[in-house]
C-alpha cells in the first residue's frame, strides 16, 4: 500500500460487539473517500475477543493496521499509541462503539482541505446518556473553562481530525499525562469545529467507569491548571482575615465589655475542623500536582507493545 492520505485511529477495549459494525461502516466511508486510508485498531489490553477479532480483520484487509498493549494503558494513552504510529497527512481520532458517526468525517476533511489543521467535533446534544451524565460532563467542561490557561472548547471529546503536523508536534511532547483534548487546543494553529448530535453506543456497556471518568476530568484540570495551587494562598489569606477580626473582637471585649463571657470551646472545635479540612485539601491538591511531577520523572515509557501487525517499525 501507498502512503495513505487518511489514517483513522481507533482505541478498542472490549469492543467485541461493536467491531464488525464498526468496521462495516468504517470501510464503507472510506471507501467514499478521495485518497487511500488506513485503519489503525488499538487493542488497549482487551480481555475478551477485541483482539483476534482485529487480527482477522487485518488478514483479510491490507488497509488494516493494529497495536496491542500490553495491558489496559486507558483511553489517551492508547490513542497516543495510535498516532504514534500513522501514517497519513490527515488523521482522524474516534470512538469504537459508534458513537461518534463515521459519516461525519466527509464534513471534517472538507474542512480540512480549506485549511483547518485541527477540526474536533462538538457535541449538540447527549441523547439518552443520563442526566448525571449529561450534568457531570456539562459542569466539568464548564469549570475547566473557567480554569485552564488554553481554551479547550466544551463538549468535545476526542473525536477530531488533526493534520499531520500538529499529530507530529503532539508526537513530540514527552508528557505521561496526556489529556489529548486539551494538548490539541495548546497546540495552537487553525482550529475549527463540526457539530453532530451524539448517538447512543452501538453495542456493550460504557469502558469509561465512574473511576476513570473522575481522573480524566482530574487529569485535565491539572495539566491545563494552576489556579487550584493559588487554593491554598487564598484560603489562608481568608482566614488570617477571619483571626485578625476575631482577635479584635476579643481585645473589645476584654477592654469595653468586661462581663461579656468569651465563647470557648465550640468556637475552637469549630475553628480546628475548619482549618483541619482546609489543609487537607490544600495537600491533596498539592499531591495532585507533586504525583505528576513523579510520573513524569520517572520518565518509564508511556505503554508497552506485546503485538503489532502492518507496520515496518515498531519501536515506539
Ligand atoms: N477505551 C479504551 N481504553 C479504556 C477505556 C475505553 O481504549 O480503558 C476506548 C473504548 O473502547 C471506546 C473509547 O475508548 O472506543 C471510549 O470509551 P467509552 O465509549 O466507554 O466512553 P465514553 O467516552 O463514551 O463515555
Ligand atoms: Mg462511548
């Protein structure tokens, strides 16, 4: 096969239901397109049949490429695996279980080729996910708006199309935390958005448990944030303010009115619970931040690889 034009790159844990009709209707769209695509399939350490379904697929279609990691690495890193690995001038990042329309890649690459390098998709609507979900997710995106140092554009996931040259900027970055929404909106260049309402999946049960949502949402405010380090400054600001007024207080009293009884014990217990909670969080927060500088120096390799098929190099 030629250089492909297109590469779409798909993370895979525990797909088995969705990956014929996944692939049906993948070829079916790139078979419409106008140059050749390739079809990156990232096994992220599925433990069901993913795996030897991808491996068929790829002997029966030259178009097909795959990964396997070694275990499951999670969502960004298996999508950072798979641009690791592409190879086409435009590529194209979703979903597996169909959620993100296959169809809607004819608008993005229009966009693309009136020049935008960046063009993610941006979610109208949340059609039958659950109101905590739809609640949760709005108040995150919102929040990190609110927070973070880039403009990462709300209701967008991970479905996009990046040019090669921002896939190989992002390719560069060493970081281990890698919240890739919001390292595409860091990178900069021309950026565009193609709306679509959010089908429900097509088959099996969501991947991304409460666990791994929360350290997603985690992961993007602090990469994208230091405003919650500024907490602790603040909150101490506040309560000195709140002990200078009270030690005023106390001197009035003791100076003017005498036979006023000095309110002990509950204000202490108060007072030490109060501030007791507040450093806690302050630490937390700080280990949020400190945690990552670990990972980071550690500097291990972001994923390891236990089987790839249709690649020349697999040193990654
Ligand atoms: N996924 C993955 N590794 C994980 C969890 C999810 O590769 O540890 C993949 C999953 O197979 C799917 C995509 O990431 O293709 C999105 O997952 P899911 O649909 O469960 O989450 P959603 O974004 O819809 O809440
Ligand atoms: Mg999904």
């Amino acid at each position: 096969m030629n250089q492909p034009i297109y590469s779409l790159v798909i993370p895979i844990y525990n797909e088995e239901e969705n990956i014929i009709e996944l692939y049906r209707r993948l070829i079916d769209v790139m078979e419409q397109l106008d140059g050749e695509a390739e079809l990156i399939l990232i096994d992220d350490g599925s433990r069901d049949r993913s795996l030897s379904m991808i491996r068929e697929l790829y002997h029966q279609d030259s178009r097909v490429r795959y990964l396997s990691l070694a275990r499951n690495f999670g969502h960004q890193i298996a999508v950072t695996a798979g641009l690791n690995f592409v190879q086409g001038k435009s590529v194209i990042v979703m979903d597996a279980d169909l959620q993100d329309p296959p169809e809607l890649l004819f608008q993005m690459i229009e966009k693309w080729q009136q020049g935008y390098q960046v063009v993610y998709a941006q979610r109208l609507s949340r059609r039958k996910e659950s109101w905590l979900k739809r609640f949760t997710a709005y108040a995150f995106y919102r929040i990190l708006k609110l927070l973070a140092h880039v403009d990462i554009p709300a209701d967008t996931g991970d479905f996009c199309l990046m040019d090669r040259q921002v896939v190989d900027i992002l390719n560069a970055m060493p970081e281990r935390n890698r919240y890739i929404r919001g390292l595409r909106a860091w990178v900069g260049f021309r950026q565009t958005a193609v709306h679509f309402e959010r089908d429900p999946r097509f088959a099996g049960t969501v991947k991304y448990t409460f666990g791994k949502s929360w350290a997603l949402a985690v992961d993007g405010i602090v990469s994208f944030s230091k405003v919650p380090l500024r907490l602790a400054t603040y909150m101490g600001m506040l309560s000195a303010g709140v002990a200078i007024l009270m030690i005023l207080l106390v001197l009035y009293w003791r100076l003017f009115e005498p036979s006023t009884p000095l309110i002990g014990f509950t204000l202490i217990t108060l007072a030490m619970f109060f501030m007791g909670s507040v450093q806690l969080i302050c630490i937390g927060i700080l280990g949020e931040y400190i945690g990552r500088i670990y990972e980071e120096v550690k500097g291990r390799p972001i994923y390891t690889l236990k089987e790839t098929g249709g690649f020349v190099n697999t040193n990654s």
